[in-house]
C-alpha cells in the first residue's frame, strides 16, 4: 500500500507538472493570438490610410486635370484673340496702304 501511495504521489506531481506546462502554453498561445490580433489591427489601419492616400491621389489627378483642361481653353482664346489682332492689323494696313495710294 505504501509503495502504491508512493507511485501514486509520483503520478500526482508528473500530472501537476504536466498540468503546469499545460497552462503556461495556454497562455503562451493566448499571448500570441491577442499579438497578431494587435498585428491584424495595425495592417488594417495603414491599408485604411493607404486607401486614404490613394483616394486623396486620385482626387488631386482629377482636380489636376480640370485644370489642364482650363489652362487649354485658355491657351485657345489666346490663340484666337492672337490671331484676331494679327488679322486686324493685316487690315489696319491694307487701309494705310490705300489711304497713301489715294
């Protein structure tokens, strides 16, 4: 009897040790799945202010490009107001040249 009390205290403490080593990978684990949690959380911020950013990209292309589209209508007017001036003074001196002939 007292050899299988023995025994039986050995087999309680290599459980309990068991037991132990148990909960600490447990925890251990637990420790793990709340740091990729953070870690999941943190990837997911920056792809936000990535899209963010990309949005704010897109937005600034657009709003760059309204204003190439102003700056060409502008170029155009100048171009015709250009050529109207040129045409004017074509005929401004036309109408010298006949003044003199008379």
């Amino acid at each position: 009897i007292i050899t299988n009390l023995v025994v039986a205290k050995n087999q309680i403490l290599k459980i309990r040790t068991l037991a132990q080593r148990l909960t600490h990978c447990y925890c251990s684990i637990i420790t793990n799945l709340v740091r990729a949690k953070i870690q999941m959380l943190k990837i997911r911020t920056l792809a936000q202010r990535l899209t963010h950013c990309y949005c704010s990209i897109i937005t600034n292309l657009v709003v760059f490009k309204i204003q190439m589209l102003k700056i060409c209508t502008l170029a155009q007017r100048l171009t015709h107001c250009y050529c109207s001036i040129n045409t004017n003074l074509i005929v401004a001196k036309i109408k010298i040249l006949k003044i003199r002939t008379l």
